[in-house]
C-alpha cells in the first residue's frame, strides 16, 4: 500500500471518489483484491490471511463468500503459484497478472522499482529478475521502436542482452533473418541501450553526493520522487504538535522548473544561484511602476515561481545545516576523499569505530564507509575487520548477522588477504579522481562528488564511441565480459554482428 503512489497520486485518488485510506479490518466484505510483487514472503502473508478469513467466517457460521483475487506485478511465477497451492489456498484465489513494468518517475527517468535484484542475483543467486528487466527493455522497444546498438559490460548483463534478443524475436520485433520486423511510427527513437551490471562499479554509490538533489536524498531521503520535509516552527506549542506528526512532502521532478535548473548542480553553486534569482525578483519589483502593461503582465506570470522559490531556499538552508555547517559530515567527506586519493586507510578504519561506539551512527553510514574501504583498498585490512565486524553485531543486534553475510557474499565487504588491488589502475586509466574540478561551470562529470567521476558514467561514455567497449582496452581491466553489437543483424539462437564477450572484437557495424 505504501507503494501505491507509484501508480497514481493520492489527488488523482481524491479525483475518483477516494477520499479516505484506512486499515482493512474484519467485517462484511465480498471482494478482496491483493495487487503485489510475486514473492515467497508475500506468498505466506496473503496464504496466512485467506485461511484467517475462511476460519473466522466458518465460526461464524457466515453464509456468504469472499471472492479473492491475486494480481501479480508486473508478472506471475511458477514458485509463487505453488506456495499457494501448498498453503492450500490456491483454489480459493483468482490468479492473474498487472503488467506492470517500467514506472516513469520524471521525463527522462524510467524504474522498474525492483530494489532487490542484486541480492538476489549477486547473494541468492536467483536470476528470474534478469528476465523481468529484459521484458521491460522489450515493451519500450514496441513503443520507441527497436533500439539499433546495444552495449554492454558484465555478466547478468550478458544474460540481459541474450533474453532481449529471443525475446526481440518471439514478440516479432525481428524476423528470424536478423532485419528490424516491426518500428513504431516514429523510427528508432533510441540510438544506444547500454547495460551494466551493478557490481561493476559497486563504488560510486558508497560515497557521498554533492549535487543539490544528491544531497537532499542523503539527508533527508528521496522515495518515490518524493521528499519528507520536517515543519519547523518558531512557536513551542505548535513546535511539540508538529513533531508529533510527520513533515510536509514535496515532490521532486521536473515539472518543477526551479529544481529542474538546480538539481544537477553541485551543492556549492546551488546557494548563490537562489540569492540571484531572489535579487532579481526583487530588482523588478522596485521598478514595477516604470514598467509598460505588457512588462508589468510579464511579471505577475513570474511571481507564480516564489512559492517555488521559498521551498527551495528553505530546503538548501536546512541541506546546509546539516553538511557545511556540520562538523562530522565535513569529516566523512574528508576521509572519503583521503581512500579515493590512496591514502588513509587506518584512520578511515578508526573512523568507521567512531562512527559506532562514538557517534552512534546508523548503521547503513557505517557499512558504507567500510565497503568503500574494502573496494579501494581490496580488502578490509586485518586488523581492523574482525573488530569493525563484533561491533556492527554488538550495537546493532545479532538480528543484522544474515545482513552482514549477504554484503560479504555480494564482494562489497570482504577481509583483506593480499593479492593485487586493481582499483588503482582503473583509477588512473578512467581519470576517475580529476584534481582540478570548477564546480560552478563544470566540464567533467567528476563534479558530483567533487572530484571523483563514476566508474559507471566513464564505462557510458566508452560505450557511446565508435566502436563501443569492445575497442576500449580500460574496460578489459573490469571482470565481467563485455559485447558490443547491432540489433539489426541478430540473427536467431546468434549474438549480434560485432559484438565482442571478452573485448578481443573489432565492433565493426
């Protein structure tokens, strides 16, 4: 339920008669209709709850029936359905499916909202979602037209790439001849698809972001485009009523013209571009009685903006309250910089303690930082993993054991036992440290950590040359296979003209 606004917004409800959400309790009901994801765990729930209902109505002695109805998003699996029917419950249940697959967050944003994939395919081992993100590819294909190159590096995205091309073909976006069979009417409207693999650049996301609308998902959390602001008030009475409930929520996309401009920006440049936008509004008030009707009608359809504008200003100031003005924020970006850089291993380890019996931060921040210890350094060091691993147990409860083996099985954590670290060659042949970064008008992408560029943006940016990761040698460098090729000479059970699975291919058209 909670995710229902991914569908539509709770005003759109509202629109349709739907004026109030409340917990479904027991009572006189004929129609009951589960809308979830096909997982074990929701499985149990619904079989749980079915045989509670059935229970209860046979004390009762109740005459009439319920009617269940099960719609899987955006598919049904064959596990699911035989949890049910062991439960008992499946003839009880009409089963069918919600094709739901990609969910447009923004113009230019497109989710499948599956945050569990890579536990499941990098821990659990599990690969059925890989089918799920190739089907999705699939369906934008028949709305966008065939996408003409594919690229790609690692190996759930090698299997991602193989299901679109059988999928391509069972769904006649090509003939068996390899020729495009079906276009939408307005041509290819994508030129590239590249895929990769989370796991091939597992760094990125344990540091910190700088941009304006990083910054705000790292303070205060971004969930479904949508950000929890808290209310403050200078009044105590009212102060102790609004902490009491939860804050206002703002949504964050681009049909905010403001946050559009600002939301790329490094957090620096975002407080100097309010304090223009402010003084100018206010320039052209004090000339408002020189100003023609024309420029005085202008003006009025300007100050639609200011709402706007105070929302932003009051979410930067309290953005920077909790970064700049923050002692220990400044320090954990110090130290991230320090392991980007090479350096500091020790004191990162001794600050990740700190973090724990000193700060008592949560324990995502912790895990954070140590992963990013262990990816630059290949390895926790010795003496510092096994204490960094009693502490997360003992302050954080034995319960995050399973948590703490899974991040271990994935490779993000993992005790340092020698060998060669790679991490500094690829550091040094994607220039993903830059030493000179003008965040105020950047030329690199390395601006949204403020001097550290993405491994996954250096590996799109090779893709999208001539050629593709097949020809770049600094991609051979990453594990993980790599292909290169055009859809429109796939021919069946085949990989496409082109392409190259260990980057020794010449990519050729």
């Amino acid at each position: 339920l909670s995710s229902v606004s991914l569908l539509c917004l709770c005003l759109c409800l509202s629109l349709m008669a739907c004026a109030w959400w409340w917990l479904l309790m027991a009572g006189s009901m004929k129609e009951v209709v589960y809308l979830v994801r096909p997982t074990i765990g929701n499985m149990r729930l619904i079989s749980e709850q079915i045989i509670e209902a059935e229970e209860r109505m046979s004390k009762r002695k109740d005459t009439a029936t319920i009617h269940f109805s099960i719609y899987f998003t955006p598919r049904k699996t064959v596990i699911c359905e035989r949890i049910l029917e062991d439960c008992g419950v499946l003839g009880s249940l009409q089963v069918d499916e919600f094709p739901l697959w990609l969910i447009p967050f923004d113009e230019d944003v497109l989710s499948l909202e599956l945050n569990s994939v890579f536990n499941e395919v990098n821990v659990e081992k599990d690969f059925s979602s890989l089918y799920d993100v190739a089907s999705a590819i699939v369906q934008l294909q028949k709305v966008c037209g065939l996408i003409p190159k594919v690229r790609g590096k690692g190996e759930s995205s090698k299997v991602v790439s193989n299901l679109i091309q059988r999928l391509a073909l069972e769904n006649d976006l090509v003939s068996a001849s390899g020729e495009a069979a079906s276009v939408s009417e307005g041509g290819h409207q994508i030129d590239t698809l590249v895929l990769l693999d989370r796991s091939v650049d597992l760094l990125s996301p344990m540091c910190t972001q700088l941009t304006y609308e990083g910054l705000i998902d790292e303070m205060l959390g971004i969930n479904n485009g949508l950000v929890e602001v808290p209310v403050i008030s200078q009044d105590q009475e009212q102060q102790q009523q609004q902490s009491a409930r939860r804050g206002k929520k703002v949504p964050l996309n681009s049909s905010d013209v403001l946050f559009r401009e600002l939301r790329d920006l490094n957090f620096g440049s975002v407080g100097p571009k309010l304090r223009n936008k402010t003084m100018h509004m206010r320039e052209e008030y004090k000339e408002i009685n020189s100003r023609t009707f024309s420029e005085v009608h202008q003006f009025v359809k300007q100050l639609n903006i200011m709402p706007v504008l105070d929302r932003h200003t009051e979410l930067a100031s309290l953005i920077q309250e909790r970064s700049a003005m923050d002692e220990r924020f400044l320090k954990r970006l110090r130290c991230e910089q320090d392991l980007l850089d090479g350096r500091g291993i020790d004191s990162a380890c001794e600050y990740a303690e700190e973090l724990m019996f000193g700060q008592k931060a949560s324990m995502e921040s912790v895990l954070r930082l140590i992963a990013l210890v262990s990816l630059v350094n290949s390895g926790v060091p010795k003496k510092y993993y096994d204490t960094l691993r009693w502490g997360l147990l003992h302050l954080y409860g034995y319960d995050n054991l399973s948590t703490l083996q899974s991040i271990q099985h994935s490779g993000l954590i993992k005790k340092y036992e020698g060998g060669r670290n790679t991490f500094p060659q690829v550091k040094k042949a994607f220039r993903l440290v830059v030493d000179e970064v003008d965040d105020t008008a950047p030329t690199d992408i390395s601006y949204v950590y403020s001097g550290y560029a993405p491994l996954s943006c250096r590996l799109v940016d090779a893709a999208l040359k001539p050629g593709g990761l097949g020809s770049d040698e600094a991609a051979k460098m990453i594990p993980g296979p790599q292909f290169s090729y055009e859809q429109s000479r796939v021919e069946e059970g085949l990989l496409g003209e082109g392409e190259s699975e260990d980057g020794s291919g010449d990519g050729r058209k």
